[in-house]
C-alpha cells in the first residue's frame, strides 16, 4: 500500500466527518494498517473494510 493511498482513506473519513478526533487523525497517520496485516491483503489495507487475518479473525475496519 502506498502512503498516499492510505492518506487519501484519512482525508476521506474526515470529510466524511467519520474521523474527528485529532489524536486519532495523527494516530493512524503515524501506524498504518499495512504492517499488521498478512502478506494476502496488505495490498488492501486502505480498503474501509474488515480484513482476514487468519484463525477466523479480522482486523477491524479503519472507520471502526
């Protein structure tokens, strides 16, 4: 996933007022998704949805 792309999801949920906390705002800027995800969606981690992780699992949407 490029940086873009993961900010372009931030710029989204903040116009969509989604996201209006700045604590959070600079945390997902600073930890993105991506490196908590496996190597079969990382590719995707900028998608507004629950991703598998594995044993059942996911890892919750951005927005969540």
């Amino acid at each position: 996933m490029e940086n873009n792309t993961w900010e372009k999801l931030i710029q989204k949920l903040i116009a969509q007022r989604i996201l209006q906390s700045p604590a959070v705002m600079r945390s997902l800027r600073r930890v993105p998704r991506e490196p908590f995800l496996p190597e079969n969606v990382k590719s995707h981690g900028a998608v507004d949805s629950p991703l598998p992780i594995g044993f059942g699992q996911t890892a919750s949407a951005p927005l969540s």
